[in-house]
C-alpha cells in the first residue's frame, strides 16, 4: 500500500517522492505551504485602511517619502538596465518587479507590504510559516497589476475569467526578499505603532470604566 500525504486528514496518496499528495504539493508550491489558505482582498483590506489612515494622520512623516524614492531608484534603475546574472529565478524576479512597476505605484506596493505585515501581527494563525506569509505578501502585491493575470473567455457564458500566472517558489522567494528589504522595516514599525496605540486606547477604556463605577 503507498504511503498516504503527511497533511493530517487527507487520504491522497503520496505523489512520486513527496511526503505530500498532488493537491498538497501544488498547494505548496502556490502558496508556500501546503496547507496555507489564500489571504483574500478581504483579508487585507481593513488592514490597508489602517495605513492609509496612519499616512493621511501624518501625511508629513519622511517615512512616506524614503519609501516612495527607495521603490522609484530601483525600479527605474532596472528599467534603464537589469542587474548582471546568470540565475535565472533572480533574472524572473527582477522582470516581475519592473513589470509590478510599469502598472501599480509604489506607494501602493508599500502599502499593500505594510498592511501584510499589520495582519501578520493582529492574526499571526492565518500563516503556517514565514514561507506561507512571504509567498502569500508576493501574492497580494502582484495584485495590485493586471500583467499578474491570464485572460480567456468562458466556455459557456463568454464571460471572462482570470488566474494568476504562478511563478516559480525560487522566483517568488527572491521577490519577497526584494520586498521585505524594501518595505518590510515600516511594516514592522508600523504594527509597533498601531499596537501602542489600541493598548492606549484600551487602557483610557478601562479608566473610564472604572472611573463610573466609583460614582455612587
């Protein structure tokens, strides 16, 4: 009898050398983990009015503007010319990056890699590993840009359907280190700054609270 996928609960066989069973392993190489779920717009979108909200609170912090000038020097030094390499998923890497760039704003990709990072921290559960939450933050960037996509028609109805073309688990490594590198210190900063404040909040809450009922 052949062993069965590691995934507890599934009952697919393993497929060729994998500890995991087709379904499993195509997830994995998707989604960085073979039972990581897909974090939705959904998922992020409170999260991103959160930034938003952070950045039209402070419209004048320098952050904002550091970030928008290290995205435009790399990619409009790629565009000129792309970095010398022989390796490949380095090379995909950079043309997903310059491509992101003809079509989304960088502030928008800052954003979008800040927000990521505040629903890491409210909902650290939601990402198995930090592969799941990398591949699922190159995932919510690209998007952001209609040359993610492929296009066709349906069948039936003609209406039309869209998937995400998959990049190599190489490529979307490299990318979210490219990322990370860039926006992932804001992030982290950010959520700092958010959760300071909602334990401010929750402290002037429960002052309140305590305060009526000292009132006989």
């Amino acid at each position: 009898m052949k062993p069965r996928c590691r995934v507890n609960g599934c009952a697919n066989v393993r497929a060729g050398h994998s500890l995991l069973c087709s379904k499993h392993r195509s997830r994995k190489r998707r989604h960085g983990h073979e039972e990581q779920r897909t974090i939705s717009k959904g998922d992020l979108k409170p999260f991103i009015e959160k930034v938003q909200a952070r950045i039209a609170k402070q419209p004048d912090a320098k952050l904002w503007s550091v970030l928008d000038q290290r995205w435009d020097i790399v990619t409009t030094n790629w565009r000129a010319e792309l970095p010398k390499t022989i390796v490949r998923y380095v090379r995909a890497g950079m043309k997903e990056l310059v491509r992101l760039a003809d079509t989304a704003s960088g502030r928008d990709v800052a954003v979008t890699v800040i927000a990521m990072y505040l629903l890491q921290e409210y909902d650290p559960r939601l990402f198995k590993d930090e592969t799941g939450f990398r591949t699922q933050l190159v995932r919510r960037v690209r998007t952001l840009s209609s040359t993610s996509f492929s296009h066709w028609s349906g069948a039936s109805d003609g209406r039309e359907r869209r998937a995400m073309k998959e990049l190599e688990p190489r490529t979307t490594e490299y990318l979210s280190g490219l990322l990370v590198e860039l926006f992932g210190a804001a992030g982290v900063r950010v959520a700092q700054v958010e959760n300071r404040e909602e334990e401010e909040q929750r402290k002037e809450r429960l002052a309140y609270y305590e305060a009526l009922g000292e009132v006989k």
